[in-house]
C-alpha cells in the first residue's frame, strides 16, 4: 500500500455534521473554540492567538491544494448552524501496518450533544471502508475524561497506559492508548 493507493476520501456527512475541508471563511469558528483555555488543556497547543490561528488555518489551506498526504485535518460544520463547532484528524501513520491514527477538539458550547461521537463514528468508518486500514488508535491524557469517554463509546479497546511518555505545559503526562481493528469494527 502506498500513499497513492489511498482514494480522496472525504468530505463526510452524518445526520448533523459535515466533515469538510477548511475555508479562510471558517477563521472566526475556529478561533471561538482554539482561543479556549479549557478546549486546549490537554492539547500540544493553544490557547491560540488571533495570529496562530491565522497561521494554523494558511497552513491547513497550503496543505489541501496537495494529495495524497498522510494527514487529513477536517473541519467539522453544525449543518443546523452553518459554523465550524470543531475540527478531526486522521492521519495514516504507518502506512506499511495500515495504521492510523484520529484526534479532535470541539467549541466547549457544543460538548456532551454527542458530537465528538458521530463525528469520529463516520470517520472511522471511512477510515477502514474507504482507506483500508487494518489497525486505528488514539491516545489521550489520563485526565482527560470526555476524550477517553468518546474513544470508548466507539467500542475502542484501552491497550495500555503509558507512563510520562508525553511532554506538555503542565509536565509530563501519562496516555492511555485505545485501538480498534478493522474486523471489529465490522463486525460490532
Ligand atoms: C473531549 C471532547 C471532544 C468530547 O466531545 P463531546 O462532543 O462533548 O463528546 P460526546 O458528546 O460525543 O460524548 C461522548 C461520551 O464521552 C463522555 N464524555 C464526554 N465529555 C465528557 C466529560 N466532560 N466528562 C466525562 N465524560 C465525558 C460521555 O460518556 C459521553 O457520553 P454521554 O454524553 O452519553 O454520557 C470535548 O470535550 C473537547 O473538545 N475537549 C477539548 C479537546 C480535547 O480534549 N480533545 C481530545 C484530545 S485527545
């Protein structure tokens, strides 16, 4: 399998979201949930300026006009709204295992609606229907509750907890790591 292997496989709609590329439209929304102290917390970024949010979203533009690539960033559209409430990403971070790899952070307004869930739901979906991936994993901060609470509403496995393998603001943290495989994900 090589990158060029990979189809073009999004955007994404579920019954409430749109999962697109970014517009330079999108700045504000972004802004609203990236400038959010308790949004980044357990983030490698933020809270961001109005400046790396500029910055962030050129480089998210630079890097749609290339494909195939490894990363895709998506931003997630409230269809009801017409605004961006979040982003996702999925990346294929070892192509020779087909494995990849998903993160998201969501505009605290929109938490616990259920979002975060179908979001990652179709994108996982597509991630071994469309990508074919064997093998997806996701890590997070022990602490971070919400997140770990979404991974395992997707029925994802809880393989380990790494200990301070991660540097962050605060210090070092400890991950839990979650992963699905494709047959399981079929056959849930
Ligand atoms: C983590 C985050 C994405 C969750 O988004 P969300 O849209 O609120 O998640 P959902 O509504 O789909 O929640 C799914 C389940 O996760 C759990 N959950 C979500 N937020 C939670 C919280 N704050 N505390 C405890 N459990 C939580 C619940 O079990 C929830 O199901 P329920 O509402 O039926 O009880 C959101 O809080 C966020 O953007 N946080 C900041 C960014 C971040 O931490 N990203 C992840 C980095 S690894």
């Amino acid at each position: 399998m090589t990158l060029d292997d990979i189809p073009r496989w999004f955007p994404l709609e579920t019954e409430r979201l749109l999962l697109r590329e970014f517009r330079p439209e999108d700045f504000d929304d972004i802004q609203a949930y990236a400038s959010d102290h308790e949004v980044s917390r357990y983030m490698e970024w933020g809270p961001n300026t109005p400046e790396i949010t500029r910055k962030v979203l050129d480089d998210r533009l630079m890097d749609q006009t290339v494909w195939p690539r490894a990363n895709v960033n998506l931003g997630v559209e409230l269809k009801s709204e017409e605004r961006l409430i979040g982003s996702i990403r999925l990346g294929v971070s070892d192509l020779a295992n087909r494995t990849g790899d998903f993160g998201y952070a969501y505009h605290r307004n929109y938490w616990r609606r259920g979002y975060a869930t179908e979001a990652a739901h179709i994108l996982l979906g597509a991630a071994f229907e469309k990508l074919g991936l064997h093998r997806i994993y996701a890590t997070c901060d022990v602490r971070n509750a919400g997140s770990w609470g979404v991974i395992e509403k997707l029925g994802m496995r809880r393989e380990a907890t790494l200990i301070e393998d991660t540097l962050r603001r605060d210090g070092w943290r400890d991950s839990h790591v979650y992963a699905v495989l494709e047959r399981e994900w079929a056959g849930r």
